[in-house]
C-alpha cells in the first residue's frame, strides 16, 4: 500500500462490508457447523516498518510475515491480508489468497495485496466513486480474495466443476454502466462482481465473461 489515503480507503472498505449486499452471497455455502457468515468483522491494521520486500511475496512469506505480527498466535478463523508498499514485478497477478500454518502447527490463511499504482491490468476503470487509481484496483482485488477466503478459506470448500471459486466465476465481469457497490458504511466501490448460486438459480443474476447470469455486486 503507497500512501495513508489508502490505508484510510482500506480501512473504510473493510469497516463496511459487513452487513452489504456483497457480503451476503457468502452466506450460501455451508460447512459442517452451519452457513458461511457474510458477518466478518474487522480487528484494524497494524504498520509493519521493516524493510519493504523488493519482489513478490511467496506463500510461505507472507505465512512467515503474518504470524510474525500475530505473535504466532493467529485466529484460525480469521483472514490477514498482507499489503506492501512495492510492487510484484513481472505476475500474472494482481492480488491471491493462501494457506498454511505458523511454526507451531496454528492453521492462518492470508492474502497478499502488492502495491497496484499504475498497474493498468488490475484497474477496474473506476470512474464514478472518486477514488484514486490505486485504492480502486486494491478494492477491486481486496474483495475478489476476500469472498473466495469466506467460501474456500484452505482450498478445499467451495469451487465449480472447472475449479473456479466464486470470485473467479465473475472475475473482471462489472455492473453495466456505472453500477457500484455500497457497503454499510455508505461507502462506494466499483468491484469485480460474485457469483451467487441462489441468483443463477432465479435467474436473478448478471451474466459474467461466459454467459451465465449468477452475478451480482
């Protein structure tokens, strides 16, 4: 993350999904204790002023990193999203979430988030809620990783026939026009839309890059 506009914009982001309309397609998939909870709550961020990595975070890192400020003592319920102030480099991504454990056997599931400020390929082209380039495009892949991270935490929950979560069933796929997405706070993002089975189903929902009309935002 480049500057304090985007911690604050981040902030705002994960301070009002809960309770908004684009949480709520979580809640259709279930496990053996019951529904998903489109219900997260937000514990805050804390600033790491170590040496920002210069390439892109791998997976066992960005476990290393998080349970590293977790004092090795992670909630095994919880998402950490890592967010640096460097770039990827040359990827052929903009954003992912993982798995894995702390040193002590702790279950932790993170997500990393490179700097995205000038990184055409991850822009959403938001030309509505006044956000910068850069706080869009990570609002963009914040909320793509974090609804496959509420369905799918550790790879084994909920995916299509061809492997897809639900973010990747309505990725880059955006409302018509200038739809956006208003969270509970009153905020408003332009996002990747999520695949919700209960609107393919009604035939309630928007079409994605394939066709199938299971999206929503």
């Amino acid at each position: 993350m480049n500057d304090a506009l985007e911690i604050s914009g981040i902030d705002a982001f994960f301070s009002g999904f809960p309770g908004s309309r684009y949480s709520t397609t979580s809640q259709e998939y279930t496990d053996k204790t019951g529904n998903v909870s489109g219900q997260a709550a937000y514990a805050g961020h804390v600033i790491d002023t170590t040496a920002v990595p210069n390439k892109a975070l791998t997976t066992s890192q960005a476990i290393s990193e998080a349970c590293k400020i977790v004092g090795n003592n992670p909630d095994p319920n919880a998402i950490y999203f890592i967010y640096t102030a460097s770039g990827a480099g040359t990827v052929s991504y903009c954003a992912w979430h993982s798995w894995g454990s702390c040193s002590n056997g702790k279950p932790i599931q993170v997500a990393y988030m490179p700097n995205l400020d000038g990184v055409s390929g991850c822009d959403p082209g938001d030309s509505v809620t006044g956000h910068s380039k850069g706080l869009s495009a990570l609002a963009n892949v914040t909320a793509h990783e974090l609804m496959e991270a509420l369905s799918d935490p550790r790879g084994v929950s909920w995916f299509d026939s061809s492997g897809n979560e639900k973010g990747d069933k309505c990725a880059w796929s955006f409302p018509a026009g200038n739809g956006v997405s208003t969270f509970a706070n009153g905020t408003q993002w332009k996002l990747q839309m999520e695949w919700s089975n209960a609107a393919y189903n009604a035939g309630t929902g928007l079409a994605n890059q394939s066709g199938q009309k299971g999206c929503i935002y």
